[in-house]
C-alpha cells in the first residue's frame, strides 16, 4: 500500500507504470508520449472540472457527427494543424523535390481515365484554364508512365461527391498517364476558394478562436510512377486571399502557381506547373 | 507570401498565430496549450500517416459508443489518468482534510432519503456492513446537517442503475443527514471489486497495454454541508487485491478503510470512517 497512488505530482508516473509486460511495444510508446503531454496540457492551464466537462462533450458531438459522408476528427485534426504535421513528418524530401500537402476528404478511386489534353470540366461552368508541365525526377529526367490524377472543385465551391445528382459524377476530375516526354496537359476551371463544413463542433471552435473557415482555391494532384514515392499534393492559385491563411494550413510557398490570363487562346488562363519524384527507398 | 506558411519547425506557431482579435482569451488559452502539447506529442513519437489513421478511426468509434447509458471518453480519461489529474487539480485540500477522488458514472440525484441507521441494502444479497463515523471540520468540531449521499454496487458487481428491472431502484443508495453530533451510521453491503466496460475502444486500448480493467471494491461518499466545500469521495476496501492497481487510479492511501470483521454483532463487517470538510472560500 505504499507504492502506485496517484497524486498530481506523480501521475504520469503512476499512469506509465500500469502497463504490463505483454503489452504492444509501439502502443506504450504512443500512449506513455500522449499520457506525458496530456496530463503536462491540463497542469499548464489548471483545467477546471467543468472545461474537463466541456471538452468531454465536445469529443462525443464531434464523434457523433461523423458518418459516410463526413467526417469531422479529421476537420479537427485538419484545423489544429495535426494533419499537415503528420504530413510533412512522413514526407521528409530532398531540396528540389515537389512538397506534400493534405490529401483531403474528396479524392475518389475511379475518377475517369481520361486521354493527354482532354478537358476535366463536364458542366460547363468557371473559367477555363490550361494546366500543363512535366513530371521529372530529381535529375530533370521526364517519367514515363506517371499517373497524374486530378480534381478541384466546381466554380461554385463544392466537389462532385459533394453534389450527387447535381454535378455530373466525375466533372473536374481526371487521371492522365504520361508518355516518353514525360509531359501533362489538360483543360480545367480555375478553381474557387471554398470553406471547409463549418456547422458542427470544429466550426464553434473556429469561431471562438476568430478564424474563419476558408481554404485558398487549388487544383489536388496525385502523381505516381513505379519506382517513385507518390506525391500527394496541390498547387494554389497565386494571389488568392487566403493564401496565408488556409484555414488547414496546407499552403506551401513552392506550391503556389502561376495563373496567368490567356488573351485569344483556347482556355481563359493558363497553369504550368513541373512535378519532381523522388525515388523510392 | 513570405509568412505564416506550415512547416514541421514552426508548426505551432503557424497554428497559434492565426487566432482573430475577437477570440475569447480562455480557449486561446487552452488551445494554445493543446496545440502545442499535441504537435511535440505527434513530433516525439514521429507519428506514421497509418496511426494517425488508426487515431481517427479510435475517436471516432469511441464517440459513436456514447449514449445515454454510456460515456465512452470518460472512461478514456478516467483510464488515461486525466479524470484523477483535473480532480486533483480542483481540489487541492489542507492537511487533514478529506481527500477527493473520482466521482464516477452511477451516482443519481433521487437516491432515496433515509433514516439514519437505517439499510440502503434492499436485494438482500451480500455481506452486510456497519458504515460509521462523523462528518468534522479542520478544527474537529462536528458538522449538523451534512448530508451524507452514498452508493456502491450489488454483491454482484453491478449498480442498480445498470441493472434496471433485475436490482430494486435505489438499491445500495441512500441520503442521510447528520445531527448536531455529526454522527452518521448505515447498513449497506461489503461492495466488491468490479471491472469497467472493457467491450468497447478503451478495453481495446487496455489489452493493447496488458492492463485489467477493475476497480478495487468501494463505497462512494458525497458529503455536502452549508459553508463547506463539497466532498466527492470513495472509502476503499483494505486488502482489497486491486488497491495498488485500479483501473481508474482513483485510489488514495487515506481513503482506504478498515472493513473489521464483527462477530455476533448485527452485520458482518464494520467500517468506521469520519469525514473532515473544508469551509468553502
């Protein structure tokens, strides 16, 4: 009896000490660390009982509101900046590589396959802009063979999985394949700034932080070769007013792109923007 | 275009620093906190893109196992130390004083009104017991007119609350109020020790840890008086097998009572116990 109470001194201690020998090592890690920074967290701000309450509840809404189409721990995640960290701690790259972002909620698997300079846009509306580069290696070598898969949201801010049955299913996106030159092309819309679901507990967090709910418009890429690692990106429109202030931090200065106006062409604007792979380990 | 960018360096900063004017000063607080604690957590432990996957998935499930009969992220934080840590916190008392500990799921606020000395026991099942003892200030001067709320499980592990149509309502539980002596006196049960709902993601978490799920036999007090602080708190079994070893870290080296053995005597057993308060600020 004079060993394992807890007190606020020792609770850490205590809490880390409670694990048995047959426990998953990488759990312990995980677990000791969270416990560790968990206990720091609520010692650092004296949380009251009642915080504790508030908090408790805002957990169960935020669990409660997730379902087939929304899913609101990865907003929250997505708003603290988790997401991206855990991004860029898992995409560490050599300089000259094309950087990671946040892949996303509205990726799907069987977006059409679509032939080199095809258009991505099937309803017709936003301004049309050509997007168009070469996927390199970190020697300026063009990749044969990349798959350049694509998607942004309509001109009214919503992607097709967001609309079903009022955009077509697969309007704005897109999968390329490239040839010997290792060169994409194709026609899109210049995408629109959009804010993420903002009615549900990540949206009153927002609101008692001030933020608002924005992201910076961009066009996602997913560009994968054999032998590459897979770079899950975008590229943001340059001069967008949320560039700095991307309510899930997923801007990166070297994927900002030019987005220059096309005077007498085929498209309104116009995109190029080169892709840099990394070998795979 | 040259600030406020996301990198894995200034993580935490980047994340802080897009708080707006009009935040309310106690979440930023708080959040400010949280956010750092969860990016050196995240950082420390270099979190793989699969567990922060298999983190999401965990939240989530757990808040989809709440309901009205059960709280899910509130055995998470009772198991993970942090209900015992914010009790701490809230409740630091002088020397001498009666300590808190947690208040626990099953406590109700209709429990039924008794006479002192009378039973709370109404199934007839388990050993009973003399509870006994006074309700003090600091100085040792008994307290009229506390009121003396307890509850504790059935000789089967259970609390009627979860067992509704099998236990009596208001088994095992009852309100007393002390006289001008401070005395309080009642017969109830020897509770037993009983296992947390380990069926759900926390008992996923606990195997993953090798750690049981039980909590050492108690009987839960809620003293309240006018002019004092509130008292939420267990008397623990003495000998009890999971004293060192609670599930909730709930025990406390002065909370462990003696249960003597009573020979010809009315009840079987016999814990004494005087409950020392402190005046409210």
């Amino acid at each position: 009896m004079t060993i394992g109470f807890f007190t606020e001194e020792n609770s850490v201690e205590t809490v880390l000490g409670r694990n048995g020998p047959g426990a998953n090592p990488r759990v312990v890690e995980v677990v000791s660390a969270l416990v560790k920074h968990l206990h720091a967290f609520a010692k650092e701000v004296h949380l009251m009982q009642e915080e504790w309450e508030i908090g408790i509840d805002f957990l169960t809404r935020t669990g409660q509101l997730c379902g087939p189409e929304r899913q609101e721990f990865i907003l929250l995640s997505d708003t603290l900046g988790l997401s991206m960290l855990v991004d860029a701690i898992n995409n560490r790259r050599p300089k000259g590589a094309t950087e990671n972002t946040v892949f996303g909620p509205f990726h799907v698997d069987d977006a059409p396959r679509r032939k080199m300079g095809d258009s991505i846009n099937m309803d017709g509306k936003g301004e049309t802009c050509l997007y168009e580069g070469r996927v390199l290696d970190l020697d300026g070598t063009p990749i044969a063979g990349a798959k350049v898969d694509v998607w942004s949201d309509s001109a009214d801010g919503f992607y097709d999985v967001q609309q079903p049955g009022i955009q077509p299913k697969g309007n704005n996106r897109g999968v390329f394949i490239t040839g010997d030159d290792g060169r994409y092309w194709f026609t899109g819309i210049k995408p629109t700034s959009y804010p993420i679901p903002d009615d549900g507990t990540v949206g009153k967090m927002l609101a008692q932080l001030d933020r608002h709910p924005y992201r910076p418009a961009h066009m996602h890429f997913l560009v994968a070769a054999p032998g590459y690692q897979k770079l899950v990106t975008h590229t943001f429109v340059g001069g967008d007013t949320y560039l700095e202030s991307d309510a899930v931090f997923g801007t990166k200065a070297s994927l900002v792109a030019p987005f220059d106006k096309v005077t007498g062409g085929a498209t309104e604007w116009r995109s190029p923007f080169d892709f840099v792979l990394v070998k795979a380990e």
